[in-house]
C-alpha cells in the first residue's frame, strides 16, 4: 500500500500542474482577445485607474465640487455659515500663490485642496488653508478649464484638447480623452458620468471611473458652456445659438432653442424647472426646462459671458455692459443694478445673504444680495475673469495678475 501511495503522488502533482497551465493559458488568451476587441484609450485608461485607485482618499464619497458649485449650476453656497453681511468688511489677504501666467480658470476646494487651471499651462494642487504646492501637472497648452471633483478624482479639460483626470491626493494621471479641439468648457460630474464640452461643437459623456466615451452629441459651433445637469437632463449653450437639452443616459437630443446670438461662454442654471442663461444679443433668458419654451428675457447693456446664480427667488449675472444685475428669478422684473469699473467676465457667487464677483476692473466685489449695497473690495493686480468661491469662511478667486488669492477673516472677528 505504501509503494502504491508513493506512486500515485507524482502522478497527482503532475495533473494539478497541467490543470494550473491550462488555467494561465485561458485568462492569457482572455486578456489578448479583450485587447484586441477594445479601443486602445479604453484599456489604457482602466490601466492607469487600476495603477492609481490605490491612493484614493479615505473619505471616497467626498462631496462632488464643480464650476457652478452643484449639478444644477446654481452657484449658490447653502452650507456657506461663517462669511455674512456682517463681517464680510473684515476680510484680509490670508495668502497668494503665483503662477506667472493669466488665471482665467475658476477654482473648487474639495477636502481641505484648491484645484485650479492657469495659462502656464500648470493644473495646481494647493492647501486651501495655507497655500502650500501639494502637486502640479504641466499639460501641453494653457488650462482655462474650472475643475470639478467627485470620489478622490478631479477633472478638468486644456486648450490641448484633451480632459483631464487625475487622482486628487497623488496627482497621478488616472486617465485622459482627447477630443478634436480646445476644451474650454468645465466639467459636471453625476452618477458617474463626466459631461464637458468641446470646441470641436460637440458635448461628450464619459465614464468617470475609465475616461471610456459613452456618447457625444454635436451641434454646429464651439461649446464652451459648462453643462449643467438635473433630473436625468443635460443642458448647455453652444456658439450657435442654441441652448440645447439632452438626454442624459443616452445622449437624446430632447429640445434646442436658438436664443439671438452666440452663447459663448455663459453656462446655465437650472432652478424649479427654470434655465437661466446668458447670451451675446446681451440678454438674459429664462426658459422653461421642459420645453424650451422663452419664458421672460431681461436686457442689459452689452453681451453676457457670465454665468448667472440663482438664490431665493433672484438671478444675479454679470455683463460686459460693466454691471452686476439682480433680477426677480419668476417675472424677469428688475431688483437693482450695480456698476463695477469695467466689463465683467466673471460669474457671481451667493453665500449666507452676499454676493461676490470680480471686474475687468481687477477687483473682486462682494455686495449685499437683496439691496446691492457695497460690503468690500479688494484690488488684484489685472483684470478678473475667473468666478470667485465662498467655502468654509474663506474666499478664492484667480487674476489675470498670474495670482491664486484667498481671503479670510482675522482671528478676532472669526
């Protein structure tokens, strides 16, 4: 019995080495047969995201910061409780980080980092509370482009036509699309999907986690707009004219209006079934988000790249006629006007009863929301098109002046 077992054992090891064999050929031949069937930046991405996830911040289910603060591009701060009406005058230069170049990209701080673009052609990680480098990328033209973050990951597109991915805590490249021309727009991010537009007139969707392209959808000029999206619906503008709705799963064309002129880059907002958008015949537009139907439209004096916000019942946009306007968010009506220096560019933010927008006059404003009223200012060194943000009792915005600032208030008063 004992020779019979001594002879029985090679034998055994000799099958469970042919088995083991003939299990690496079959995920070998496997691996090679999903290579060959799958688009090359497909596979490459889910390599550089397998190479990367490792890092991804322990709080994975972070809050999803964008241009346009939420999906709905409301650009209102609700949880916003530390900077008010009251002691906004006190605000003080707490640091500034240069990058030698134009910032005309609008910053987001998501756990404790500052994400912006400068034309330097530099993506910037900063501390948000000391202005400290954490990480930089150095793309291959200049970065206009307003991030967005969501699970550990930040997007952002570059005039190099590509959009961008990259691991927040590491910087780590996660993944990369290559579009047909610059990309201006600035990315949403919802269920796991990033929609951003491109100057090749089209508005992608793509997978989140791989960067694989789900849908594109073009229209007959430049998207710029940044898209907004709500209620399983994709709104933005394009240099045609048109506002269009899509549908966001499939891509659907649902509706598209053509409103005067070209939108070039005012993106819009969707608030109780309302789209607010700005557009080069130098009006404002409220539309009904089912339809399309025009629902009223406010002139200013000149053509509109802002991009409005929209908080308790008020629209607020800048124009290039100089003025930061307040309107009845239902009937379009008036509430006041204000006069900066110059033609405004940049988009106003609302948070805790004040609105803040900067100037081609290079300062940054902040005004009482329901009276306009002057709160403070403060004097950069060139004009601002970047849109400022209110979070966690500080204020951000970029210059023209090459400079990230952030404002806060003194120990004293906070």
């Amino acid at each position: 019995m004992e020779r019979q077992n001594d002879h029985a054992r090679p034998s055994y090891r000799r099958k469970k080495i042919l088995i083991m064999t003939l299990l690496v050929l079959v995920v070998l031949a496997t691996t090679l047969f999903y290579i060959a069937i799958t688009p090359a930046h497909t596979w490459i991405a889910s390599l550089f995201h397998s190479q990367t996830s490792v890092a991804l911040p322990v709080n994975s289910n972070s809050e999803t910061t964008m241009f346009g603060y939420d999906l709905r591009h409301t650009r209102y701060n609700t949880k916003e409780r530390q900077l008010n009406i009251a002691d906004v005058s006190h605000l003080q230069l707490n640091w500034s980080v240069s990058t030698n170049d134009r910032i005309i990209s609008s910053p987001v701080v998501d756990n404790g980092v500052l994400f912006v673009g400068s034309n330097n052609k530099r993506f910037y990680a900063l501390d948000s509370k000391s202005g400290k480098a954490l990480w930089s990328y150095t793309a291959q033209a200049d970065i206009g482009s307003s991030p967005a973050t969501a699970n550990g990951i930040v997007y952002v597109g570059s005039s190099d036509d590509k959009v961008y991915a990259f691991n927040e805590r590491t910087g780590a490249v996660t993944w990369m699309y290559t579009t047909s021309n610059a990309v201006w727009s600035s990315p949403s991010v919802a269920n796991g999907v990033v929609y951003v537009g491109s100057n090749d007139s089209t508005l992608y969707a793509l997978d989140a986690r791989t960067g694989t392209g789900l849908w594109g959808q073009s229209t007959n000029s430049y998207v710029s707009s940044s898209p907004a999206v709500v209620n399983g619906v994709v709104y933005v503008g394009s240099e045609d004219g048109n506002l269009y709705a899509f549908d966001a799963q499939k891509g659907k064309r649902l509706w598209n209006v053509l409103l005067g002129t070209a939108i070039r880059v005012s993106s819009p907002a969707v608030v109780n079934g309302i789209v607010y958008i700005g557009s080069e015949d130098d009006d404002l537009y409220a539309l009904n988000s089912h339809t399309g139907k025009t629902l009223w439209k406010a002139a200013t004096k000149s053509y509109i790249h802002s991009s409005p916000a929209v908080a308790n019942g008020t629209v607020y946009v800048g124009s290039t006629d100089g003025n930061l306007y307040a309107f009845n968010a239902v009937t379009g009506q008036q509430l006041w006007r204000v006069s900066t220096g110059a033609a405004i560019f940049s988009s106003p933010t609302v948070a805790n009863g004040v609105v803040y927008i900067g100037s081609q006059d290079d300062k940054l404003y902040a005004f009482d929301a329901e009276t306009g009223t002057l709160l403070w200012s403060y004097m950069t060194g060139r004009p601002i098109d970047s849109s400022p943000i209110v979070t966690n009792g500080m204020l951000y915005v970029g210059s023209w002046d090459g400079n990230v600032y952030a404002f806060g208030l003194p120990p004293e008063v906070a």
